[in-house]
C-alpha cells in the first residue's frame, strides 16, 4: 500500500466522520426541539425522545453516508489543489488515476457497508421509532401488521385487512367484527375490496352476518356494492402496513412473492426492493463524480465552494432519483429502470468528468 493511498484514505475517513457527526447532530437537534411539544403533549416520560432519537439515528446516517462520502473527497481534494499538491504530484509523473484508486476504494467500501448497515441495523431501528412514535405519542389505534395482513383494534370493532394499495387506495380480503359491550359478536362483514372515494368507502362483493337477539342466529345478506361507515382513512393504513425500510431485502422479496401469488399489484415495493440494491452504490457513484470536480480544478476558492457544490450534486442526485423512483411507482417505467436511472446517469457525468480531468 502506497503513501499517496494510505494518505487519501486517513483523510477521506478523517472529513467522512467529521462531516457525518456534524449533520447527525444538526439533525438530531432539529429534530429533538420540533417534537419535543408532541411529547410533552401526550405525556411521554423526557427519556422516551432521547430513545426516539437514538432509534431513528441509523436511518439518518444510512441516508447521509453518500453525501458525507462526497464532500470529504471534495474537501480533501480541494484542500489538495489549493496547496497545489495535485500539480505536484502530476509533476513527479504520478496519473490523475492513481489517485482514483484509494478513492474508488473507499467507495466501494462504504457501498458494502451502507448495504449491510441497511439490511441489518436500520430496520430494527426505524421499526422501534415508528412504534414508539405512533403507539406512544401519537396515540394511533393499536395495530398489529405482520407483512401483508394487517389488523386494527378499535372500539367495539376488530378490522382484518389482506392487503392495501396506496396507489389505488384500495383494500382487499376486508373483514370486520363487531363487539357489543359482553364482547359478544353482533355483526361480521366480508368484503373481497373495498375503494376509498369522496370521504368513504365502498366496499365490493359483500357478505353481512348480524346477530338476531331473539333467536341467538345470525342472518346472512350478500351484497354486490354498498357504503360503509368505517372512520378510517388512507393515511392510516399507510401508517399500519409495514414499510418497505422496516424490512430488509429478503423479507421484502418473500413479501413481494406472497403479495403477487395471491393477485394482488406489488409493483410499489418491487421499486423499493430494487432500490435497496441501487441506493448503497451511489457512494462508489459520487466518489467518481466527486474526485472528477476536484481534479479539474473547480473548486480551488476553498472549502466553502466545495460543499456547496457537494451539497448541490447531492440535491440533484435526491431530486432526480426520487423522480425515478415515483415514475416507477406509477408504473410509467419498469422497476429496475426506475430504480437505477440516477446511478447511470451519474456514474455517466462522473466518468465524463475524469476523462477530462488530465
């Protein structure tokens, strides 16, 4: 191992913690005094948002590493051409891509390390604060939702839901059991889908059990489309389905198989499952587009041009990815596609970039 790469990797390293200790605490300061008030509120023990914060963390810091990667190879590259070190070396007959070894390195380092952090920590974590927030704060109705079923207990009522479409805002295999005061089952209702408009749902190809008092028998009347009553909206069933970051890649495929086995549109959470495999690449992606910048001089006015130019790329990177990522929601592109357009695109500017770097 060379001094130039044993040099570029403690430095790289050195700017990545700095970097990422800064915007975590940021974040986490941010984040503490705007939900402090909804603690207080619910009357939640003080140690309970610190716990909050301590669980949502990883998912912070998975989100950031590729941004962190990025300006620190743009700090300690711009630090290198302000001092003229890179002339230097080009001088002592030392290539713009040697450089790029140790930097490449590192990239593909942290790729493997966001991916196994992502699939291993993360969903623990952002599980326990959701739960924490939800159940605790935001006093939502108990849920229990394991893959694709997904139970509600409310008053008097117990709701079993198969599966939810957010895109459709459709639910399927609907079944509804209603309690009197003894718990004592009054009334059953089965519904193969049920369509959220105007307010309310209406449920579809529907089978009613109520209770005669008299006779102690139920009776049966079938429906083909009716209204129903239900005080429940979309926004919460989004927050009872288990989301995709609550899961790691092979639960997220298991789930996917069991989703489309039953007939049911998986298209959202393959988007997502790809993605899980995309997004860890994009620290090996901007350490390319990152040291392509810097190498051609860019950013020799000092530190403060290079993260605004690092926080700039990064910006655009999250905008355009996102926008991929909801092309493939709506399924206007495939989800392989939706999921890995903004890595080749930015792998296409950072090479380009290099190309010209000499």
């Amino acid at each position: 191992m060379s001094i130039i790469f044993k040099y570029l990797t403690r430095e790289i390293f050195k700017y990545v913690a700095i970097v990422m200790i800064t915007v975590v605490g940021i974040y986490g300061a941010v984040d503490f005094f705007e939900k402090i008030d909804n603690f207080m509120e619910a009357g939640v023990p003080f140690s309970r948002v610190f716990v909050f914060l301590v669980f949502k963390m990883p998912f912070i810091i998975a989100q950031i590493i590729p941004v962190c990667i990025l300006l620190a190879v743009l700090i300690v590259f711009g630090l290198m051409t302000r001092n003229n070190e890179i002339m230097a070396l080009k001088s002592s007959g030392i290539s713009v891509y040697q450089l790029l070894k140790p930097v490449l390195f590192l990239g593909f380092f942290f790729s493997i390390f966001l991916f196994l952090f992502s699939e291993v920590i993360v969903p623990i974590t952002i599980e326990k604060a959701n739960k924490i927030w939800l159940k605790e704060v935001r006093k939502k109705a108990e849920v229990i939702s394991r893959e694709k079923n997904i139970w509600l207990k409310e008053n008097h009522r117990i709701t079993h839901i198969k599966y939810y479409d957010k895109n459709e805002q459709a639910i399927f295999g609907i079944t509804l059991h209603y309690f009197d005061e003894k718990f004592r089952l009054i009334r059953r209702v089965d519904a193969k889908k049920g369509i959220f408009r105007n307010g309310r749902w209406t449920l579809y190809e529907l089978m009613e059990q109520v209770l005669d008092n008299k006779t102690g028998e139920y009776k049966v009347v079938s429906h083909e489309e009716r209204l129903e009553p239900l005080d429940l909206l979309p926004e919460n069933l989004e927050i009872a389905v288990k989301k995709s970051e609550e899961m790691n890649f092979k639960e997220l495929l298991d789930y996917i198989k069991k989703v489309e086995s039953e007939g049911y549109d998986a298209t959202v959470y393959k988007v997502d499952l790809y993605a899980k495999t995309a997004f860890p690449f994009v620290c090996l992606i901007l350490c390319i587009v990152g040291i392509g910048i810097a190498v051609k001089g860019k950013i020799k006015e000092g530190l403060a041009v290079g993260v605004a130019y690092g926080i700039g790329i990064a910006f655009f990177y999250w905008v355009f990815y996102s926008f991929c990522l909801s092309l493939g929601y709506g399924e206007m592109l495939p989800p392989v596609i939706a999921a890995w357009t903004a890595n080749v695109v930015f792998l296409c500017f950072g090479v380009f970039n290099l190309l010209n770097a000499e």
